[in-house]
C-alpha cells in the first residue's frame, strides 16, 4: 500500500511542476499497484479463513486397525 501512496505521491508533484508526461507514468504504476493490494484482498476475504481441525475428521471403520497402528510403525521406524 505504501507504493501506490508513493507514486501517487510522486504524480501530484511532477504535476505541480507540468511534467505530465511524468506524472501519467507515475500514476500509472499507481494504479498498477493499486490493483495488485485489491487482487491480495479479495484473494484473502475469499478463502476459508477457518482452519480445519483433522482430528476430528471421520474416516471409514475399515481403516481403523491401520490408522490407529501407523503412530506405532512410526515410533518403530526411528
């Protein structure tokens, strides 16, 4: 965020002095910037922010002797 602030900051000045040609390059790597803080917004406000607790997930009875036996072959292993 502070990029887009800092050229933004900068086209106002070279504005001021009558550089436009300056200041259209300026406020267009403004924008630039600006569009990329918004795309990392929405990627933020649309992903599952809540993480997923796997203890709790169910898998099928069938596998049951084999989960409950892996911590064991792992403990082994070392």
């Amino acid at each position: 965020m502070g990029q887009v602030a800092s050229h933004l900051a900068r086209a106002s000045g070279q504005i001021a002095r009558g550089d436009a040609t300056s200041a259209l390059r300026s406020s267009g790597f403004g924008l630039s910037a600006l569009t990329s803080v918004i795309a990392r917004l929405e990627q933020l406000l649309n992903e599952n922010t809540r993480p997923t607790d796997m203890a709790t997930e169910e898998y099928p009875k069938e596998f049951e002797p084999l989960v409950s036996a892996y911590p064991r072959r792992l403990s082994y292993a070392r």
